[in-house]
C-alpha cells in the first residue's frame, strides 16, 4: 500500500529511491553531533550562507525569458531544478548566458528574451513542478509548431487542473485524457486569455503558472479557485510580487481570485534573495544539539515562506533573532513537543517533523520525551512524494511512533535507533534524515544526491556545520564573510553575540 503512495526515484537511472541496496557503502551516513568523555554535546557555532531562492529563480528565469529586454539575475540558484528550467527556455530559444563572477555557488545569469519562441522540441521536467507547470504557452508561439514535455514519473505530478484551464483559455493540450505528464502544446500563435476557474487544492503552482504567463495572454487572466481549500498562498503572493515589480499590473481583488493585465513585462536586474527553506535544517540544528546557527543576508521583507521560521521553530524552544540582515536560531539541545497547524508553509513540514520525533526522544535523566502534532499539510502528499506516508515510514523504520493522520503527522514518545532511512527522490525527506541523524547515530541516507534539486552542496555544509570553530573553519565552501551585501560581516558578528546572550537566556531559565 506504502509503496503504491511514494515516488521511488526516476525510472530511467536503474535505481529506486525506496530501497537501500544490499552493500550500504553508498549510502550517506549521516555525521552525528560531537559528544565530549562526558557524552555532553558540543554547542554548534556556525555561520552558513546560502545560495539564492528556488521559488524565486524559477519565477525570475520565465520573467525575464518573457520580458521586453535582457536582465541579469545576480546570486540565482543553481542546482538540478534550475537546470531543468534554464534547459526549457533554451530550447524554446531563449538566450541564457553565464556571467564571471566570485559567487562559488555558480555564476550570475544573463537572459535574452526571444524574439519568438521556437517549437517542435521535448521538454525533459523531471521531478521539477514549476518546469512542468510554467513551461508552456507563455509568449508567442508559431503557428503549426508544438513542443512535448516529458518527465520521468508523469502519474506522480497532477495536472489536470492546469491543462484545463488552458484549454479554456484557447490552448490546443494532446495529453491521451492521462490529465498528467507526457502532453503535447500544439502552436497557435497566442492565448486569448479572460476568466478561468481552476482547482488549486493540491498545489498552489497550478495558480502561479497561470499568473507567470498571464501578461501575453490577449486579456490576460483572472483566475478563480474552486477547491475547499488553498495550500501555500505566500507562493501565490510571491507570483504577484514578482510580476508587479516588472510593471505588470497584478492583484487579488478577492479571496481566492487573481487577475493579470495584459502588457509587456519589463526587464530587471536583480538580486535572488538566499533559499530561506534551504536554511530550515541548519536552523534546526541549533534547536536540536545546542548553540547558534546564523544564515546571512535574510531579507527583513519578504514572500518567501521560509521566513516563517522565525516563528515556528521558537515552538519547540529557543530564540530567533533578526538583526542586521542575518538570522540567528538559539537553542539549548532541549526540545519541546509541538502542537503546529500549518497550511501555508507545508515545504518547512519535513524539517519541523524531523525536530518533533527528537523531541520524542527519552529525557537524559530517563523521563519520557514530548508528543507532537503537526496539521495543515496534507497538500505535501502531492509533492515531491507523499511525504506524509514517507517520514512516517521513516522515523518507524527507526523505531519512533509517528501516526499518518488526514492532515498531518502525530508523534509519540519513543526511542530511536540507527538503521536505513529511504529518501523517496526526494530533498526535503534527505535533510530531515540528515537532521535526525545529528541526535541518533548511525542514520544512513540512500539517496543524499536527491539534495541536488535545490542545494547541492548540502553534504558539504552538513559536515561544515558540525565543524565550526571559529569565522575561518565557519566557511567550508570559501565564500568569504563579505559575500554580498556590504556590512554583511558586521551584521554577522553581532548576530552572533545576540545568538550568545540568547543561549545565556535560555541556559537560565
């Protein structure tokens, strides 16, 4: 039954992310917390930058691939998601060109728009769903001409509702009725655009492709939702911001309606702020093994729903403290249980999920640990796998109590020990592996490359974060303390000694 549910990894490579082989020499090995002769934990003290938003390099590639002009995008993302949408707009003739630069997470990217967009090509989307849901119809297309997309697992990405709704607005879709991928765009030289209805229950990207291309549909679009419910409304917000700061008019005049104006879509040069639900991990850390984790350059304004762990993760004990644009999470290795209902901030779920079963975790002096209960996430069944049966499957396989509800996860107090831990091709499952790993050795993660999709270089800054020592040992991949924004040092440095006197605090209460 669990195995019909989970996405086990693309078909085409041979393997299935829903197995550990036989010989777990490559599997990762999750590197545990230091304990001292006493078996104390040593307090992390660790400063980790991160590369630019996912959500917002994805939004930032099809906006300038539609705009009037070339831009740059500064910082962007590079990592297997990325890639596949830079390679989309590519082979629908747009120019993407890398620019030198010091950042070592990969260089800036300067977009030219095509003139037209060019057809009769195959689109390869992976396990990427704003490539499936964005790459379509978006500027003019030649008539007569057509483009497929393809991915290696179509019945894991629904899509019915997004095809529908272009049908409706003028789109010729041969999709074989499947309402998923492989489909087929047939050219006809425009949208016509107007009022669509669409239910957006399992995912907020079927609203935000819509809104993407919406300024070169004839009448642009005001999309209604249907459904009961609607998850992630940040990343619809995210959408609107993105497309008013080109000049486009973007609105909500209702609760659950959008409307785009048909116009051109200007041309910018801009920053991508770091990947804040990148940071949830790393920030976790600090609440789970004690001590201070400080993710530079954090917006003090922002649409990315990552921002929303200033407030969650204090729940389970600690402090976060923004200041100088940089984030620092303070936490003394006690955890308490939780008790979230969060609907619009499901993609942190995994991580607050994996800090709940080691609140579970028994008490040095033999008491129980704390139960946890986390709702409002039943929409994350629909990503990357169901991730609700996943890291139920997981945290049992090593010995927890988690309970698949409707619409979330209940944990209960248990014992964890070491053992397999199944990634599901999926990144966010990988990194919670990692996280429980740091409190329960002996945690071997079968697929940690699944962290390419939004952060390759997770590996790296996992076992930099356990060995830092001090600001040289603190930058395991040589950025530099002065990165991006000027006075970024300073700003770190006094987070820091904020991060200090929090743990102070917290140590005396």
């Amino acid at each position: 039954m669990l195995a019909a549910k989970l996405n086990r990894g693309n078909e085409d490579d041979g393997k299935s992310s829903g197995d550990i082989p036989d010989d777990v020499v490559e599997a990762w090995a999750a590197p545990a917390a230091d304990t001292d002769s006493a078996g104390d934990r040593a307090a992390l003290n660790a400063y980790v930058p991160l590369p630019g938003s996912k959500s917002l390099t994805g939004r930032e590639l099809i906006l300038s691939a539609l705009a009037d002009e070339p831009g740059t995008l500064r910082v962007p993302l590079h990592s297997r998601d990325t890639d596949l949408m830079v390679e989309a707009l590519r082979l629908l003739g747009t120019s993407i060109d890398p620019l030198p630069g010091k950042n070592p997470y990969g260089p800036d990217l300067r977009v030219t728009p095509a003139a037209e967009l060019t057809g009769s090509t195959s689109i390869d989307c992976g396990l990427a769903g704003t490539v499936m849901r964005s790459c379509r119809r978006s500027r003019r297309s030649p008539s007569g001409r057509s483009r497929s997309m393809v991915t290696p697992t179509p019945a894991s990405a629904p899509m019915r509702p997004v095809l529908d709704a272009l049908r409706a607005l003028g789109a010729d879709i041969s999709d074989d009725g499947r309402g998923a991928l492989p489909f087929t765009v047939h050219g006809g030289g425009g949208l016509r655009g107007g009022r669509v209805e669409v239910d957006a229950s399992l995912s907020s990207q079927f609203v935000s492709a819509l809104l993407l291309s919406a300024p070169r549909f004839e009448q642009g679009v005001h999309v209604v939702h249907t459904g009961e419910r609607l998850p992630s409304v940040p990343h619809i917000e995210m959408t609107l911001e993105a497309l008013r700061a080109r000049g486009v008019e973007a609105d909500s005049p209702a609760t659950g309606e959008w409307r785009v104006k048909p116009g051109p879509i200007g041309a910018r040069d801009i920053t991508i702020e770091p990947d804040l639900s990148n940071a949830a991990p790393f920030l976790a850390a600090a609440l789970a093994v004690g001590g201070t984790v400080t993710i530079p350059h954090w917006p003090a304004e922002t649409t990315q729903v990552g921002d929303k762990l200033r407030d969650l993760l204090p729940e389970f004990g600690g402090i976060a403290v923004l200041e100088h644009g940089a984030l620092t999470v303070t936490g003394t290795g006690a955890l308490r249980g939780v008790n979230i209902h969060m609907p619009d901030a499901g993609e942190l779920s995994p991580t607050l999920v994996g800090l709940a079963a080691l609140a579970a975790l028994p008490r040095p002096d033999g008491s129980p640990g704390e139960p946890s209960t986390i709702t409002g996430i039943g929409h994350t069944r629909h990503h990357e796998t169901d991730r609700i049966a996943a890291l139920v499957a997981e945290i049992n396989g090593l010995g927890g109590r988690a309970e698949e509800l409707e619409d979330g996860i209940a944990i209960h107090p248990a014992e964890l020990h070491g053992g397999p831990w199944r990634a599901y091709a999926d990144h966010r499952i990988a990194t919670t592996g990692a996280l429980i790993g740091l409190l329960v050795p002996g945690v071997l993660i079968d697929d940690i490359a699944s962290t390419s999709k939004t952060l390759p270089e997770f590996p790296e800054l996992w076992h930099g974060l356990l060995g830092a020592d001090s600001d040289t040992d603190r930058d395991p991949l040589g950025f530099g303390l002065d990165i991006a924004a000027e006075g970024a040092v300073s700003g770190a440095q006094i987070a820091g000694g904020l991060g200090r006197i929090a743990r102070g605090f917290l140590e005396g209460i």
